[in-house]
C-alpha cells in the first residue's frame, strides 16, 4: 500500500467526524495506518540503528501522518524526540504509536465520561428538553418532556414536534419557526399549549462551520403554578382593592422607611391628596398630624409602629391637616406589617376615621348635661322668685291705680315697677336653662328683630354694626324674646372684646343642610344668622369650653351670656357654633329652621289680632287656686279692683270642691286661674283634668313661675284656653281674661 493511498484513508476519517467525536474507534479503522507502517520499515531496512536520519525520516511520516488524520488529539510536538533517538526504526514506530494509542485510550474514556455526564445533564434538568433537526424532525428527547406531554416513546420515532406537542393545533407563536427566522436563540414566555398548562419556551439553535442551522434545543420550563399564584395575588388584590373601596375608613400603608405604598379613596378624600400624587413620598408629609403633644408627632408614631415589638400596635384620636388645610379630628390606629411574627417590619398599616361629627355630637351632649345639670338649680330658683316677683308686682300695680290722683306718688310706683320688670327678665334668662322648657313661638320675620335687637346692645357703645341680611330671608318659628335675647348677648359680646370699639358684622342668609354637611343638625332648610367682630379672638383650647356655664375668658363676667344663647338655640332645635383666631377675631353662627309652608298658611289664615297693652275692666265670678297666699290676695286684690267677683283655694281638691258646688247650684264660675303646680298637693295639670269632666266647656287659664314649662307653651292641649306666666301685672291679668272670656264667649 503506497503513502497517498493511506493518506486518503486518513482524510476519510478526519472528513467524518461523526464516527470519532463520541465514538470510541473500532480496531479496524487503523488497519491503513497499520499496512501504512509496515511498507515504511520494509522501504527503510537500510537505514541505521541510532542513525538521526533514519529517525528524522521516520518521524517526518509519522508526522504527516498525523497531521492528515487531524482527529487524533496527540500533537505531533508532544512526541519525545529524545527518547525515539535512541532506538531502532521499530522502536521509533513502536514507541510512537504506544504514547498515541495511550493517548487515544484515554481520550475515549473522557469523551464517554462526557457523554454520561451530558445524558445525565440531560435528563436531570428542570424541564422539558426537545433535540430537532432543521426539518423539525424529533431527534431525542428527555423524560420530563415525555411526562410534560404523555408521549409513547415507542411511536415517536420518525415524528416532528408538531405531532407530539401541538397534536396538529398549530400555536399562534411557534417557538422553532420564529427562532429560525431570527437566527438566533428565541424566548417566549407564558405560552399556552393543549393540556391547559403554561410554559416559558427558549429555543436555541445549533450552527455548523457554515454557520447554518441543523439543530435545535428546546427548553420548556413549566411555570402553570407560578401563573395561577399570579392568578392568585391578582384576584386578592381586587377583593384588597374592593374591601378598600367599600369602608368607611382612610387606610395608609407604608414601606419599612415610612413612604406611601397604597391609599384607598376615603384617605385620599381625607388627606386631600390623590394616590398617584402620594405615591413614594413621606407619610409624614401626607398625613399632616397636628401635635398635642410630642407624642403625638407623626416622626414619634411611626418609630413606635417601626418598633421591635410584634404586638405593638398604636390608637390615638389627633387632627389630621388636609393638603387643602381643613382640620378634621381622628381616631387613628396603626401597626406594623411583618412577613412573620419576630422578623423586622416591612412595613405600617394605618387606618384612621373621620370623628369630628360624633365629636362635635359629644360636646353637645355634654355641653347639654351641663346645662341641663345648671337647669334643675336654675328653675327652682326662678319659679320662687317669679312668685315673689309677682306679689310685688300685682301690689305696685295695684298702687299705681289706687294712687292716680297722686302724680309723685305715682310716677315713684311707675318706676319700681320698671325695676321689678327687669328682675322678670332675669328670672326668665334663668329659665333658659331649665330641662324641657319650650319656648312660646310665633311666626316671625327676622329681620327687625336682629336689627333692632343689635342696635339696642350697641346703644352707648363704641362698636357699630353692619348689616347683611337677605331680602328673601325665610321666616322661623321662634320665641322673640329669646332669640332677641341672643342676638343682645352675642352683640355684647362683641363689645366687651373689641375694647377700641370698631365694627361688627351682623349678617342673615338661607341655608340648606344636608346629610354632607360636617354640622350636627338634621338636613333641611334653615336661616343662618351670624355675629363676626374683629377682637382678641378665642385661643383653641377654650373654643370647647366657650358655651359652657359660669366659664369666661373675660376678667368681668359672669360666664352665662353666651350659655343661655346656646340653650335657647338648642331648645328651638337649631345650632350655634363659634370660629375663632387669636389676633383676627371671632364670628358666632346661628342656626334656626325655617318654618315649613303649611305652618305658613295656617299663620296666613289664622292671624290673631293683638290686644292692646292698656287695663281692661270686666265682669263675672272668678276663681283663684294657688299655694302661695301673698299670691292668692294679691291676684284677689287686682281682679276685684277690675270689676270680677273673686273666690280662692289654696289646691286643686279645694279648687274641685268649689267648682262643683257652684256648678251643681247653677251659678259656675266664668273662669278658673290655677297654678300649674302645688308641692305635695293637686297642681293645675291634674285638676283640669278633673275639671273637664264636671265642666267640659270650662274657660281655664294656666298660671305658672316655671315659665317654660311645656304646658305653658302647648295650654291648648292640656284643656286650658289661657295662659298666665308669672310674674304678672294688672294689665297682662286684664287682658288674659279679657281675650279668653271674649273668645269663649264667641
């Protein structure tokens, strides 16, 4: 065999390498190169032992040899010149070979520990594996694909990927064809494929030195369950983000620093701050808390919520500042987020809720009771006193009569009687305060009232009032003198803060609550009348306390001014509140509703012509019940100087008893005046009752110093067609009488 033949068998060998990469080489692959070295000793038996030429010679053909055959791994250079030199041309050969198939020897057994370590690579991997050709011809595949997709191995043979995958449902995106057009490694991610399961597909092809694709290596990594958590994480947050939605609360969550993470819309509303706005920036600048005290700072809250302590959990009511700077009270609650019990937070939750209604309701029940409380004192006081200031009142008027013709002695009386008129009206501030008093209402138009009212406090003054009060103003249904009263108070007020004197604005508009309004009153229609001076102003920790009895800020003052102005109000179903600010000044606001329109029409037509202050004389057969004796004289004394025949009981069962004699012999009295109470004995209330049954057309008037009693306020509805609060005049007596006998007569 000549050297080109086996070098062309060489040449074979090396141009398929697909029978020597992961092959280990049969013995019959090196019978060329076997005869190859046989023909070259036959050539040179001439050549010398030891002879450099003859192993120059040599080892040039074993060289050409192997750089022909180019798949044996030994370099020619790693031969040991040193050691052939020194032998014969077949130990030269021999000797060669040896260190090249010792080589080779272990040269395979790397490529099979490669290959076993490649098939267990192979198979152990995290996911499906799919070897094609570049037909999409299956070449192998690994076992977690065969379970991903049930394939039968034993038909598989001969298959593309299409048969065993897509089971002939061609996918919208197909992995092997988009990476074959990009000629690259292509990823798709959340691919779904027929058995309803989700997949991360990467598909990287295998090149040749042509760089054309012959190959492709498909991963599949199942992420089904990693979806349906997504799936899972998503749908809670929807039912998070609904739950959010539907409370009433503001929640705020933060991260471990303390930046805003989430808001729902009542946060945002109360805060004044949308979430995209919010989002990442400092709680502490979103949730402006006005501090009471260090404590209550929003740094010292949050390091308390970021505290190591996995039970800690702060509640607090604070005001919390709009971005608007509208100031609303809280009751806020905050804790910290841990992924487990121990570990460090990640986060705070803070839910906080809007209380300033239920704190404003609070005060007024408080506020309330305390005056209620000042009331059970208040109307004892003024009930005696009213029936002492009657005596002295029904006397000075009866000597005023008696003493006509006497002008000195008479205008002395004239003016006691002023003064004792004064001491009325402070016995009926003192009512004001009484629990379940009801104030004697009419319809009224505001206006005159509140000017008139204002420019009477301001008399003498070095304040004067402006006024705006709306032409169309809705009439109320109040007790003039009260409301007069208020206005008066509210006025003076004024005056004694604004020590310069200056201008105080008095002003009256219509106003409709509803059920948004931060006010404590029930939705309708309402005047609105306000009092706003430009004095020291109320510091805010008095704002509170301001209607309450007995308490003032002022170093003369008795501190029930502007607590009766809040139990009026109250007791006419309407509101007052005060704003103020040190420096600027205060405005006090009334609330009062308008009447509806049928107490409107029923005013129109049942309009009552008003009986003239002046002393009425008249006839008939009185009688008389109270407790008090000086009363009962009195009273006697005054009618009977009228031109009435007067009888007396000092309690309801004598009263009983005298009224049906009389009626039983035909001669009734034309009218009965009762107290309307009697301590340990029959009062007014209970004797009418049985006064109706013997009498059912009986003309009765309810005398009484509780004033604003609510049988006072509603007689009609107790069986009585008059009423008589004491103290009493001869001229109010007079014309009480006058108007129910004249009326029960018609």
């Amino acid at each position: 065999m000549n050297l080109d033949k086996i070098l062309q068998s060489a040449r074979h060998i090396k141009e398929n390498p697909s029978s020597s990469l992961l092959q280990i080489r049969p013995d019959d692959e090196f019978a060329p190169v076997t005869d190859f070295l046989n023909e070259l000793l036959e050539e040179n038996r001439s050549l010398r032992h030891n002879d450099e030429t003859s192993v120059g010679y040599i080892r040039q053909k074993i060289d050409q040899l192997l750089q022909v055959i180019g798949t044996i791994p030994l370099r020619a250079e790693e031969l040991d010149n040193a050691t052939l030199i020194h032998l014969d041309p077949i130990g030269i050969i021999a000797e060669s070979f040896r260190q090249i198939l010792d080589h080779q020897r272990q040269t395979n057994d790397q490529l099979e520990l490669a290959k076993d370590e490649i098939q267990a690579i192979f198979e152990s991997i995290g996911g499906g594996i799919l070897v094609l050709d570049s037909n999409k011809k299956i070449i192998s595949y690994n076992q977690t694909l065969e379970q991903m997709f049930d394939i039968d191995k034993n038909q598989s043979d001969g298959l593309s990927c299409s048969d065993i995958i897509c089971q002939g449902q061609r996918p919208e995106i197909c992995p092997f064809e988009e990476m074959l057009k990009r000629g690259k490694t292509f990823s798709l991610s959340s691919g779904c494929l027929r058995n309803l399961r989700y997949y991360n597909v990467l598909t990287t092809p295998i090149k040749d030195r042509n760089d054309q694709i012959v190959r492709a290596v498909i991963l599949y990594i199942d992420i089904t369950e990693l979806m349906e958590a997504k799936e899972a994480v998503a749908n809670e947050k929807e039912r998070l983000s609904l739950t959010l939605k539907s409370i009433a609360e503001g929640v705020v969550a933060t991260d471990a620093q303390g930046s805003i993470t989430l808001m729902n819309e009542v946060a945002e509303e109360l805060t004044g701050w949308s979430l995209d706005d919010a989002l990442g920036k400092s709680a502490c600048q979103i949730l402006n808390i006005q501090e009471s005290s260090e404590t209550d700072s929003c740094t010292n809250i949050f390091n308390d919520i970021l505290s190591s302590d996995p039970t800690f959990k702060r509640v607090s009511q604070t005001e919390l500042i709009s971005r608007s700077g509208k100031k609303r009270l809280i009751f806020l609650s905050a804790a910290p987020i841990r992924r487990e019990e121990r570990s460090s937070p990640t986060g705070s939750i803070l839910v906080f809720r809007d209380i300033t209604h239920e704190k404003n309701m609070e005060m007024e029940c408080i506020r309330s009771q305390r005056i209620e409380s000042l009331g059970i004192v208040a109307g004892g006081i003024a009930h005696d006193f009213n029936n002492l200031l009657t005596a002295i009142l029904g006397n000075i008027s009866l000597a005023r009569r008696m003493a006509k013709d006497n002008d000195a002695i008479s205008n002395l009386l004239a003016e006691t009687e002023k003064a004792s008129s004064r001491a009325k009206n402070l016995t009926h501030q003192l009512l004001t305060f009484a629990k379940g008093g009801a104030p004697v209402t009419t319809l009224t138009s505001t206006r005159k009232l509140i000017e008139e009212s204002a420019r009477f406090s301001s008399s003498g003054s070095n304040i004067k009032c402006h006024f705006d009060i709306a032409d169309d103003l809705w009439q109320v249904e109040i007790d003039e003198g009260q409301i007069g009263q208020v206005i008066q108070n509210l006025v003076i007020n004024a005056d004694q803060t604004m020590k310069q004197g200056g201008a105080v604005d008095i002003g009256a508009e219509n106003i409709i609550i509803d059920q948004n309004d931060d006010i404590s009153l029930t939705p309708g229609n309402y005047i609105k009348i306000y009092v706003k001076d430009k004095g020291e102003g109320i510091a805010s920790q008095y704002l509170d306390k301001i209607f309450d009895p007995y308490f003032t800020t002022k170093e003369t003052g008795h501190g029930l001014g502007l607590s009766i102005c809040y139990s009026i109000i109250k007791k006419h179903s309407g509101l007052i509140t005060v704003a103020s600010e040190q420096g600027v000044g205060s405005t006090f606001s009334l609330y009062l509703p308008a009447a509806d329109q049928q107490l409107l029409e029923q005013a129109q037509q049942n309009a009552a012509t008003e009986t003239t202050a002046k002393i009425l004389s008249g006839q008939g057969k009185l009688l008389i019940m109270d407790d008090e004796q000086i009363i009962r004289e009195v009273a006697s004394q005054m009618l009977t100087y009228l031109g009435y025949s007067v009888e007396l009981a000092a309690d309801g069962e004598e009263a009983l008893q005298k009224y049906r004699q009389a009626f039983d012999q035909g001669a009734p009295f034309d009218a009965v005046i009762m107290d309307l109470t009697i301590p340990e004995g029959m009062g007014g209330k209970e004797a009418i009752e049985h006064l109706l049954r013997i009498d059912p057309e009986i003309k009765a008037i309810v005398s009484s110093g509780y004033a604003n009693d609510p049988i006072m306020a509603n007689f009609k509805d107790y069986g009585f067609q008059g009423v008589m609060p004491k103290p009493f005049n001869m001229e109010e007596a007079s014309n009480t009488l006058k108007k129910v006998l004249t009326e029960s007569d018609s």
